[in-house]
C-alpha cells in the first residue's frame, strides 16, 4: 500500500509547527531541530556579516548573500514624477549592505 501524502497547510506554518513537523519527519526530538536551527542561523550571520563572505547557501534551496549599494548624492530641481511641471529635491543617502535571498534551482522547481 502506498503512504499517504500530506495535504498542504492552506495558512503559513507556525516556528512550533515547523519544528514539530521536522522533528516527527526526522525522527529528531523538536529540541534537537531547534538547536539546527539556531546553528544555521549563527552560520549565516557569521558568512554575511564584517569579515565574511558576503554569500550563504542552503544546499539546493536558496542563496543568502548581501548586496553594498552607493551612497546617492542630493538632487536639486528634479522633475517630480507624480506631478508633471513641477521640481522637487531629492535629499542624500547613505551607502547600506542589502541582503538578498535568490532561490535556487529545486526551489523554483517545487512551485
């Protein structure tokens, strides 16, 4: 007899669903799954953060990596977009790291 597939949560799962879910699929206590979970999460602070690489992967599912975008100058007397005929100034921005999330290939095939 062929097992039974689950159906899909129609709502986003829960962290203690997650967990549970995880745990009873492993065979893992849901103490255990915590735990992996909180070294993954030291795992990608430390690759994305000062000093790092810069990038993350989660083996087949997705890439973590941080993106350096340029401080912008202030603009004077710019064209406003929402009302045609008038300026407006644009004021400065500093330079930030982004973190951008690309799935990956069995990712994009699961959807």
């Amino acid at each position: 007899m062929a097992a039974k597939k689950k159906a899909a949560p129609k709502k986003a799962l829960t962290k203690s669903e997650i967990l549970g879910a995880l745990a009873e699929d492993t065979g893992l206590a849901k103490k255990d799954v915590a735990s992996v979970f909180e070294s993954l999460g030291g795992l990608i602070g430390k690759s994305l953060g000062r000093g790092g690489s810069g990038t993350f992967t989660v083996p087949g599912l997705l890439k973590v990596k941080t993106v350096k975008k340029p401080a912008r100058k202030a603009q004077k007397n710019v064209p406003n977009p929402f009302k045609p005929g008038e300026t407006m100034d644009v004021a400065a921005k500093p330079a930030t790291t982004k973190v951008k999330v690309v799935p990956l290939k069995r990712l994009k095939d699961m959807v």
